[in-house]
C-alpha cells in the first residue's frame, strides 16, 4: 500500500506511532561536531519529521541502535548474575538501503555465527522495523551499488521525502497508522543504479597467502594511525570487548559491560601477558581489508562491505578503504561474474 | 621639511632611518583580508613607496619609501581599504579620506582559527574584528591578539591581552569503549587532566585546559563540544627594553562580551592610572598595571562586568621574566 | 530464550601451585569437555579470560592457569571451597580417535603442555591404544616446569619416550638443555604414515617446531596446532579470534597444520 501524505500529516503519523515505538533516525546536532562550529549528524530519538536530517549521510551508522556501544550484559550483587531489565517497547529506525543491508551482515555474525545467539542483539533486533530512507542520489565516498547492497525488500515503510511525503507501507501492523492520514498514490521506492565512486571486487579465488604478504600493505603501515574510526563508523564492524566493573571500594557490586571494539585499535589481539597478533598497522588494514571483501564472503557467501563509505568519510589520514579494494582487485584480479 | 612627527605618527605614518622618507602602516584586524585590497597596497608601493612591503608581526603591512608629502594623496588611495577593514567593521572613522585616525592601539591580529584549522575552539578573526570595533581608533599602546587553543600560534601570550579559545568537552559516557586515545593523548601533549576509571574517563576539571584535542581523538564521538563559546584571557605579556615576559591567565571560561567588555574597561583604567610624565605621553599598559597594581586593574577591568558561572579569576597574578635592569622600580 | 553469556558457578575442590607463578585449580563440575577444549573462566566484577582445560574426570576439570592478568591475579588468590564461574566448554578440541593406534608424537612449550596433558594422561593409562608416544616437553628453565610428578610418572611408561629440557639450565639441573627442535632433530623420526603429531606452545616455538618436523619429512595432513587468542565471547561473536573466515574459538583451537598454516593473523 502505498500513500501520499503532507508533511504535518506525516509528523502526525510519527507522534501517534511514537506512543507505541522508539523513532530512531539521523539527527544533525548543532556545533557539536568534532571541529568547533560543526555539527554532527547521528543516531537519536525523534519525536517529529523535522528532526530528521536526511540531507547529510549520518557520521556514525544506525548499528549502535542494535548493538549498543556500550552494553551491559549482567550486574552484579553478592556475586549473583542478574540480567537487565528488559525494555518492551518497540524501536522504529529511519535507515538507507546500505544500512538495512548492513543490519543483514549484523544477524549473520550475532545470530548465524556459531551455534549460540547472541541473545541480547537478538531481543533489540526482534523489536525493529526499518522505516527505509529512499536514496538515489548517494553521498560522497558512496559505493553501495558495487557492494550489491544499494537495494532491499527488507523495510516495514519506504519514504520519500519531499514536500509531500510518499510512503510504501509493507508492514500491516502500521497501516492502521497511516491510512486516514493520506491519499492513495502509485509509489515504489526508488534505489540509486549509480555512484560517484566505484569498485572492483576482487576474484576472492586467487586471494592467497601472497596477496598477505604483498608490499601494498606497507604503505598503510606508515600511513594508518590505529585511531579505529573507521571500525566505529561502519555499518558492519561487530566485534567487542567484555569489561567488567566494580562500582564501589568494597566491590559488592558491579557490572559486565560489553563495548565496541576495533581491529585497527591498539590491544584487539593483545593477549593477557601482552602477546599480540598484529602490532604493525599495515596488518591490521590488511586484516579489517579481507574480512570486509574477502573472508566473511568466504564464510557467508556475501561479502561484509555495503559500501556506505564512512570510513572513507572520517579517516583522518585520508586512506580510502574503496581505494584499497581495488588495489587487491589490481593484485589479484577481477571477480568473475 | 617641516613635518609635524606627533600628528604623522598618529596617521600611522612613521620616521624612519632615511632623512625624508616615511612609512605607511595598513591594519587588517584579525589577519585575513580579500586579495582585492592587495591590488591598493600594490598601487600604494609602487607608485609612492620603494615597490616593496614589509609584513608586520601584528599582521599588518608596512609600505616604505614614501615621501611625507605624498601623505595626503595615499590617505585617499587607501580610502577603499579603511572602508572595507575598518568600517565596515563597525569602526567609526570621521573622515574616510584622511588615513588612520590613530595608532596607539595596534591591530588586533589572529591566528587562521577554525576557518580553517582543525584545533581552533573559535573564528579569531571574528573575535579580533569584534575586538577592533570596540576598541579603535584609540591612541593608547596596547596590544591584542586572539588564537583559537592553547598551542598558541599567535603568540597570544606576548601580548597585553591575549585571548585563547577554550571549549567545554561534554562526555557521554555511555558513548566510550574506553580505547584510551583521548587519555593517552591528553597525557601526552596536554595537562593529563584525563585517566581512565572502570573502562571510563574522569576529567579534572582544574586541570584541564579547555583545548578539545580529546573531542578531536575520539572515535566514537564519546566527547563532544558544548557549543557554547569560551575564553581564556592571559594579560600584560610583553617584549621591550626593560622586563620581557609571558602573558598570565587572568579569566578563564568567560564569555565574548566579558572580553570586550574588560578590553574597554581597561582603557578607562588607562587614563586613570597613566603617567601623566610619560615620554611623549606614552607609556605600555604593562607598565600602568605594575605601577597600579593586578588588584586596582583588577577593579576596574571587571568594573559592571556580569561573569558567567563557569568563570573564573585569578586572585593574584605573579608575573614572572626577568628585567634588564635590577633596579628598574627603585628611584636613585 | 538461553543466555550464553551467563556462566555457572562451581566450587574449588583443590589448588596445586606449580610454580610461583602457575597454579592448578581442580573444579567440581558437570561439564564433559573433550580434550583440546577451552572454558571461559569468570570472575564477577574483575572479568573473564579464555583457559584451557588441562584435564578432567569424573565430576571434575582441572585448569593450569599462570597470573598474568587482572582475572588470574584474583584467581590465585582463591582457596579450596571457594567458587569461580564457567561457560563452555568452547572449541573442538583434538580428535583423540584419529589418533588411536598410531604412533603419537606431542610437542609442548611450557603452558602448552596443559592443553594437551589430558591426552598424555589418557594414554597414559590406556597405552594399548596407541603404539607409542614421543613426548618433547620445553621449559623456559628448570623453576618453570610444570606438572614435574606426572612427568616423572609419564618417564616410567614403557611405551613412552619422554625428552625434557629446558632452555637454560641452572646450578641444580642435570638434565636436558637447548631447545625441544635440537631434541627432535636427534629423534628417529621419518616418514611414517601411521604418526600423529601434536605441537601446543608459544607461538614461534609452533612455528618452529613444526617446521623441524616437515624437515623430517612428517606430512603437513599428519601435524596437529593448538592456538591460543584473545577470546572474549568463546562463542564466535566478539570476533577477537578470527583469523582470515576462522573462528577459533569454533573451528579451533586445534587445527591440523594443512589449515593453520593459511592461518596468517
């Protein structure tokens, strides 16, 4: 089903649904970016259309909805393991198609990946419906429709906005919401067919223990400062680090938290005693490089990267993570279609 | 030649070493100007001066060669440049045509700030223009300089006021994955006002410097900036022949309106405290408030000044430098 | 729906101290693990670390564990009735059968020597079951040998050829020094279809050791690894462990050398 809706009739839609979900979408935040009098365009709660910041790409991706930064997974009192309580309300997240093809890469690692679920991404991602941002312009930097990922039929809603909102509502729970507010219309979401950057992908066959050890990663190890912006800001990035907490002097009690973590950052591999795996940074781009358009195709058929180019956006030496894939292509070849 | 040096000197013209020949200083407060002012300063040196300029360390440019009695042409030459840097700015001049009404107080200069670099916490040449408006034409010597952060690349500390960027760091804790950067980093080339407490980062709020090098580390946005503007003011730094030293913080966390309104307020306290004596009626403010004392500059820099919570005052100020003379304070 | 991140708590039975620094705990519990497995040792408010088991029985495990970290410095403070918590048992572990009926070969570097003890102690008793073992054990020097009794006990098993060194000796020490690979060099080791061997330690001296035995012309199919890595969950989601599309806290920790040899880091 498809509507048309006004503007204020959409905010009315949102208002209503925000009674029964959590709206999550990107919001600019004012002069709080990095740099004095910049702003930064994130993930938060919304109550209305407006807050929506849809002309900018989101500098961090929507996964900190699904897999929080910082997480606890149990407190703890006289030693007993108690789990948090469980917030039933339902989450709402405006995302673009990379995203939503992105959340895909999520489940494969938390629910596909071994024999366990991860049970506490598996209780936030049963709660979410995807609200997908139409985009068909892209950003900078953008190169999803390499990574195959500029399209899904995974949303609950497709919007595009405009002076009048049109909306393709798949989900039945939420056309109760929608349906007075707006006039029927023909209206299937639009996906971007081409990018301003492209990639080649390479021929994961012909990766071998060679294409490790290729001189190509030197380059980064000079380059590459281990800062792990461009773990934090992909969409895809899903490993993590345990920390546990006492809050007080006499320890009675505490917490087990998990937070993000990220293979270009110092300590990922280090073990206690202080071996470590890949202390030089070239490895750790080689490393994040394979698991992001080599391994996890490997392992899951598909490769990681959705190509939302974040990490090309934040990088603060200016290493482009779409130039390093083609630089594999260039060493091993091109995917056979 | 009969020139009067009193009345060229206050139209920022100067006598220099060569019997007959004058030089031109132009202000460009806060350091940046259109290139269009470039094609004057070029017209200017070429035609009157000696074809070259001289760039000033205040960030101004210092036409030499001229002959004193082009004076009143070249005043009108730079009209275009008075009008754009000076009054469009805000600065009331009487008459556009006759140059610089004065040139006590020295350009307000700037480091590049955060039009461009990445550790400014503010726009110093907005803040200098702001400054200049407030404060010129005004015959009285004093010196201003605003930098965007700490690092100081102005050399706000060599002058009599100083005014350094500073931002609150907002820490959203639940934001941190407790990667060390911002700690590690602050350790490194700041204060160390940051460690690491259960996976999480205390910050010592006497200790840190308002810098916002660990919003620029963090990688996961765990710190942000308060988007609301601070200052800190460092005052009464100075080169010179007889105590060379490093400006001392005299406010920190104020905000825009509290630096002018003390910028002002100063000159007040200037005319109060003045040696009437002084040299050709000049005499640094450095000086004034030596002689006065930090605590009845004190009063009257912070005269109707209305500071904001989170501001603060240095109680005593110890200058430090040296003194070429070991007696400078005493009489013989 | 099962949280796999919740760990049991269990009960210290006995702590043997090895060394200053290594301590053996003995736990009653109910998990079974296979030999090779690991567990995720837990300490509420302090944290978890991934430890291999070093042997178990009947309503027991033991764990080898040296204080290196925040997790093993509380644990060694820990006595007999006090509790600790697990999760697991996680990994593959070594697959014993294949190895029955063969000859069996084990190289171990220091703590490597408890992930695989387990083994030794089950041939150890059921030495019919294999036609002989060649055991190569290295220590850093002579403070640092752990498990010295069983070692003694293995030394007495005919079917056994027991070489201990250690890296350098001191005043005391009488016996073997150098490092195991001299030791393997000597071995009348060849080419033999019907060998299995196993190398656990740090990871050069894997390395190292393994090439000793390719120089001697053992097959890559026929050599067995053992990788220690910092596993956080245990359960293939933290992704700490992985290396190239392996996970090995699922697919390992024990690799034959044909895959841990692509392994690269």
């Amino acid at each position: 089903m498809s509507l048309k809706l006004s503007r204020e009739a959409f905010d009315d839609v949102l208002k209503d649904l925000g009674k029964e979900y959590k709206i999550y979408a990107p919001i600019r935040i004012k002069g709080e970016g990095r740099f004095s009098d910049t702003d930064v365009v994130r993930y938060g709660e919304v109550s209305g259309l407006d807050e929506i910041e849809i002309h900018e790409k989101a500098h961090f991706s929507p996964k900190e909805i699904l897999f929080p930064i910082t997480q606890t997974l149990f407190y703890f009192t006289e030693g007993e393991y108690q789990e948090p309580k469980y917030d039933e309300k339902k989450i709402i997240v405006f995302l673009r198609p990379c995203d939503i093809n992105g959340v895909t890469r999520l489940d494969q690692v938390f629910l596909e990946n071994g024999e366990d679920k991860d049970i506490y991404y598996e209780r936030l991602r049963e709660k979410v419906k995807f609200f997908m941002i139409e985009c068909i312009e892209g950003f900078d930097n953008c190169f999803c429709v390499s990574m195959d990922a500029n399209k899904t039929e995974k949303y609950a809603a497709a919007i595009r906005f405009g002076d009048d909102m049109l909306v393709e509502i798949k989900d039945e729970a939420l056309i109760n919401a929608f349906q007075e507010k707006g006039e029927f219309v023909n209206f299937e979401p639009t996906f971007i067919q081409e990018n301003l950057v492209n990639v080649k992908l390479p021929d994961i066959e012909q990766i071998t223990t060679e294409t490790f050890e290729d001189d190509m990663w030197k380059e980064y190890a000079q380059r590459c400062i281990a800062c792990g912006r461009c773990n934090f800001v992909c969409m895809t990035c899903s490993c993590w680090t345990m920390q546990d907490i006492a809050y007080d002097e006499n320890n009675s009690s505490g917490e087990r938290r998990r937070a993000w973590a990220g293979c270009h950052v110092d300590g990922f591999t280090d073990m206690a005693g202080g071996h470590g795996f890949r202390k030089n940074y070239g490895d750790r781009m080689r490393f994040k490089t394979m698991h992001k358009i080599n391994d996890f195709k490997k392992r899951n058929g598909y490769h990681m990267c959705v190509g939302c180019g974040r990490c090309d956006d934040v990088c603060p030496e200016y290493i482009s993570f779409s130039s390093c894939i083609n630089k594999v292509t260039k060493l091993v070849g091109e995917e056979r279609k | 030649m009969d020139i009067n040096t009193k009345k060229i000197k206050k139209n920022a013209y100067r006598v220099t070493k060569v019997r007959g020949k004058t030089a031109l200083r132009i202000r460009v407060p806060g350091g940046h100007l259109d290139v269009k002012y470039f094609d004057i300063i070029k017209e200017v040196a070429e035609k009157y001066g000696d074809g070259s300029v001289h760039m000033t360390i205040r960030q101004g440019f210092e036409l030499p060669g001229i002959d004193f009695d082009k004076i009143p042409e070249i005043n009108r030459m730079i009209a275009p440049i008075i009008q754009g840097l000076e009054l469009d700015y805000g600065v009331s001049i009487d008459d556009i045509e006759g140059g610089y009404p004065a040139a006590g107080t020295r350009n307000v200069s700037a480091c590049i700030g955060n039009n461009v670099c990445p550790f400014a916490n503010y726009n110093t040449t907005d803040l200098a223009i702001k400054i200049e408006k407030a404060i010129f034409p005004n015959d009285r010597h004093v010196k201003i300089a605003c930098t965007g952060c700490p690092n100081d690349c102005i050399k706000a500390h060599m002058q009599d006021f100083g005014i350094i960027g500073q931002v609150e760091p907002i820490y959203e804790a639940s934001r941190c994955v407790g990667c060390e950067a911002c700690v590690k980093n602050c350790k490194k080339r700041v204060t160390g006002a940051l460690r690491m407490e259960n996976y999480k980062v205390k910050r010592e709020e006497d200790r840190c410097l308002g810098c916002g090098e660990c919003i620029l580390k963090c990688p996961t946005g765990a710190w942000r900036r308060n988007p609301e503007k601070y200052y800190r003011v460092v005052i009464m730094g100075r080169t010179g022949k007889k105590n060379p030293r490093l400006a001392e913080t005299f406010l920190e966390w104020v905000d825009e309106e509290t630096i002018i309104k003390i910028i002002t307020n100063t000159y007040t306290f200037i005319e109060e405290y003045i040696d009437k004596e002084a040299p050709l009626g000049k005499e640094h403010i450095g000086y004034i408030v030596d002689r006065a004392g930090y605590h009845v500059f004190k009063e009257y820099a912070l005269k109707d000044v209305v500071l904001g919570p989170k501001a603060q005052v240095a109680n005593h100020i110890d200058f430090g430098g040296y003194k070429y003379e070991r007696n400078i304070y005493f009489t013989k | 729906m099962k949280n796999p991140y919740l760990p049991n708590k269990y009960m210290i039975l006995d702590v043997q101290h090895q060394t200053d620094i290594d301590y053996t705990f003995r736990v009653a519990c109910d998990i079974a693990p296979k030999n090779g497995q690991f567990v995720e040792l837990s300490i509420p408010k302090i944290g978890e670390a991934p430890i291999s088991i070093s042997d178990f029985g009947d309503g027991y495990i033991d764990m080898t564990i040296r204080r290196v970290g925040k997790v093993t410095d509380y644990l060694h403070n820990l006595r007999p009735g006090d509790h600790m918590y697990l999760r697991g048992p996680y990994g593959n572990g070594f697959p014993l059968d294949h190895y029955k009926g063969k000859r069996l070969v084990i190289a171990a570097g220091g703590t490597g020597l408890a992930p695989v003890k387990s083994i030794i102690n089950y041939f150890h008793q059921h030495s019919q079951e294999i036609q002989g073992l060649d055991l190569f054990i290295g220590f850093k020097s002579p403070k640092d040998i752990l498990f010295m009794d069983e070692i003694e006990n293995w030394m007495k098993n005919e079917r056994f050829n027991v070489v201990l060194t250690v890296d350098k000796g001191d005043e005391c020490w009488t016996g073997n020094v150098g490092l195991i690979t001299q030791y393997i060099s000597q071995e009348s080791i060849g080419k033999d279809e019907n060998l299995e061997v196993i190398i656990v330690g740090p990871p050069m001296m894997m390395k190292f050791t393994a090439l000793e035995f390719l120089k001697k012309e053992i097959l890559e199919n026929q050599i067995w690894v053992s990788f220690e890595r910092k596993m956080s969950c245990g359960i293939g989601k933290c992704g700490h462990c992985k290396i190239d599309e392996t996970y090995v806290c699922l697919e390992g920790p024990v690799f034959n050398y044909t895959k841990a040899k692509k392994l690269i880091d």
